[in-house]
C-alpha cells in the first residue's frame, strides 16, 4: 500500500469531466479518477483554504466525526472495477465504511489524515510520469490529452 499526495483537480476536455489526480509520496506513479463536479468543487475549496459560510457536506461529515468522538485514521482506495474505484474510510476503532474515493480524499483533507493506495490499484491504473524536471501540471495536462476514461475499464482478457 502506498501513501498518495493530492496533487489536484483539472477538468478533462471536451467532456468537461473534473479529474482528481493523486502521486505516491514515495514513488513515481499517478492515480487519475475522474470524479463528479460536486465533489470536485470540494476539493478545490479546501486546497485553496476557502470556509464557506455554512458547511457543504464533507465539512459536515468531518463535524460529525468529532462530535461522535471518532477519528478517522486514513482513507484507503482499495479496488477499481470496471472502470470504478472504490475506498473505504478507516476510523479508530478499525471501523471501515465503503465509500467513494471522491468524497474520501474530500473528507481525508479536512481532517488531515493520510490517502493510501492499495497496490493492487497502483499496478492497474497507476501511471508513471517521465522526466522528472518537468513541473507536475504541465505533466498532467500532457497526460489529460493522451487517455480518457474508457483507458481505465476492465477487459475481459
């Protein structure tokens, strides 16, 4: 299992579809999911440090796992089937909840706990980046024109 770093949102064109970007911290691979807008907002909004007037949904999940008494230790993204990745969100007590990797890495910001791949996932979807010196967006737009969705389904092979 590897720690990832959110390196961040861009939209894909001309689908105009919000694409979550994720590198190992110690490593070389990059996990793209393409995730909804709403949960794309959210975590622009918490990147740039932005406090909405009243909480939008992961800010209320988050409120509610301190008020409960819980931390929630990490989030996992733990398979990719045909196409779909899938989390769980991983609380002290080794409670895990089954959740999507879009609204974990949401939730796993506000709290300030780790996002971790399985390596299972890494292996299927991760991508590997060339040149180093190249800075990471300039990278992410160059890989955003080369793939689209339908890279990441499952075949029957």
């Amino acid at each position: 299992m590897s720690e990832m770093r959110v390196i961040g949102i861009r939209v894909e064109q001309p689908q105009n579809q919000p694409v979550l970007l994720l590198r190992e911290v110690s490593g070389d691979r990059y996990l793209p999911i393409w995730i909804g807008q709403a949960e794309a907002t959210a975590i622009v909004l918490e990147q740039e440090g932005v406090t909405p007037i009243r909480p939008l949904t992961h800010d209320l999940i988050k409120i509610l796992i301190t008020e409960l008494g819980h931390t929630l230790k990490e989030v996992r993204i733990v398979d990719l089937q045909e196409g779909t990745f899938y989390a769980d969100l991983v609380f002290d007590n080794e409670l895990r909840i089954s959740a999507r990797p879009s609204d974990s890495v949401a939730i796993a910001l506000r709290v300030g706990c780790p996002i971790h791949a399985e390596e299972a996932v890494l292996e299927e979807a991760g991508l590997v980046m060339p040149d180093e010196r190249e800075d990471e967006v300039e990278k992410f737009k160059e890989f955003l024109e080369s793939v689209s969705p339908d890279d990441f389904k499952a075949t029957d092979s």
